[in-house]
C-alpha cells in the first residue's frame, strides 16, 4: 500500500478515536485533502485511497490541475484560501465550494459569476475566531449581518456552514475552547436565521483531533496525508 493511502488510514483511526473521546461518531467527519503545491498524480492517488473532496489555496493553481476526467476532478474541489473578487469567475470553472466567503462584496461577485454559469455554488463563511491580524475570515461580532445579507441577496449560493483557520502555538485548553466558541456560534446563526447550517469545517493537521472532539464535520488535511511542504 503506498504511503498516502496508509496516511489516509491512520488518519480516520485518529479521527475515529478523538471523536470517541467525546460520545462522537469519527464517521460523520469528511475529509478534504488539501493539495496545494501537490503534483496531478498525488491528487489522483488521494481521490482512490478515498477523501471525500479536494481542498485548493489558489484559483489559478487549481485550474492548472483541473482536467476531467482524471481521478481527482471526479470529487467536489474546494477552495479553502482566500478569493479575490476578480478570481469569482474563474472560481466558478470548477469549485463546488467556497470555504473563505468573507465580505458581501465577495458574496456579490460569486452570485454574478454563478448566475452567467447558470448554476449553484455551496458557500462556507470563514471566521476569524481567534481575532488574527494575520487571518482572513469575518469577525464573530460582523457574521450576523454577513449571513443575513447573504440570505437576502442570493439565489444562487447555498449556505453550508462556517470555517476557521486557529492562529499558530495555542496550547490545547486554549484550541479547544475556540473550536468549541464555533460551534456555538454555528448553533446560534443556525437558529437565529432558521436554517440548517450542517458544515463546521475546522481542523488541520496540528489540530484535527482538537477539532473532532469538539464537533468538527469536516477536517482540512494537508501534511499529514502528504508529508510536510517544503516551501
Ligand atoms: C494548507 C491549509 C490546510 C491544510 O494544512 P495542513 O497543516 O498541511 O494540514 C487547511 N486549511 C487551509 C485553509 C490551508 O491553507
């Protein structure tokens, strides 16, 4: 077996066990490879060990990988680094989902970009729990307005869920209790605005099981399925 299918596997043993940890089911936590700076025919070898989607920083890196069809666009790709509304046409190529929905503005150039592809896009709203300077991501106190003003203004992007990028070196108490603060913040948007919000997509490869015990859905894995980048 090649190392990134044994990757793979260890990987759900480790989710498996974090989410046991707190009376979870590992199961029910996707996982999406992260592939940036991956050759083609990595992406292709993760897809058959089985990950349920791709995870890309760039837009123009991921079109240059794109190519059905190949193993790796025959899974929802995501784009779970920042998105400049000048690349929201492009976007809208290939992505089924964008992580990083940060602004109205953002939210306005995917909404022209899916209406002249005729077709719907799923949407994550990525907050800055940890109030980074340094993070991209919406604020706690401004997602209300963001989520609300998403709802009003789009017929074409689905609301999913929220994502977070933690800033680097929290100790453990300090993770937890951040993950924990987002999923209460999922809870609370959820029922405030009356929809299901089934996707809390948190947790990398230095704090996945953090993330599972605290009630993760979907975890963003790069290094540990493809050893460490080198730039
Ligand atoms: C690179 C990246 C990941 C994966 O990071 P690893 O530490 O390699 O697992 C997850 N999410 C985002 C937004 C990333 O940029």
């Amino acid at each position: 077996m090649s190392s990134i299918a044994d990757n793979i596997n260890s990987l759900r043993e480790r989710i498996a066990r974090a989410a046991g940890r707190t009376g979870l089911d590992g199961n029910a936590v996707s996982i999406v490879a992260v592939t940036k700076t991956r050759p083609a025919e990595e992406m292709d070898e993760v897809v058959l060990s089985g990950v349920d989607a791709l995870g890309e920083n760039r837009v123009q890196e991921a079109l240059s990988k794109w190519d059905p069809p190949a193993p790796r666009s025959s899974v929802p790709w995501h784009l779970v680094g920042h998105l400049q509304r000048n690349k929201a046409r492009k976007a809208a190529e290939i992505f089924s989902c964008i992580q990083s929905v940060d602004s109205l503005e953002l939210v306005s150039a995917l909404e022209r970009a899916c209406l002249s592809r005729g077709r719907r896009m799923d949407v994550l709203l990525e907050v800055n729990i940890g109030e980074d300077p340094d993070k991209f991501g919406v604020s706690k106190g401004d997602l209300p307005l963001l989520a609300e003003g998403l709802l009003e203004r789009s017929t074409t992007l689905d609301l999913k869920g929220l994502m977070t990028v933690l800033p680097l070196g929290l100790d453990e108490r300090r993770t937890r209790s951040l993950f924990a603060s987002m999923r209460e913040l999922r809870d609370g948007l959820g029922s405030r605005l009356g929809i299901e919000l089934p996707i809390l997509s948190m947790g990398m490869s230095d704090d996945f099981e953090y993330a599972v015990m605290e009630g993760s859905t979907m975890v963003r894995i790069g290094s540990a399925i493809f050893g460490k980048r080198r730039s």
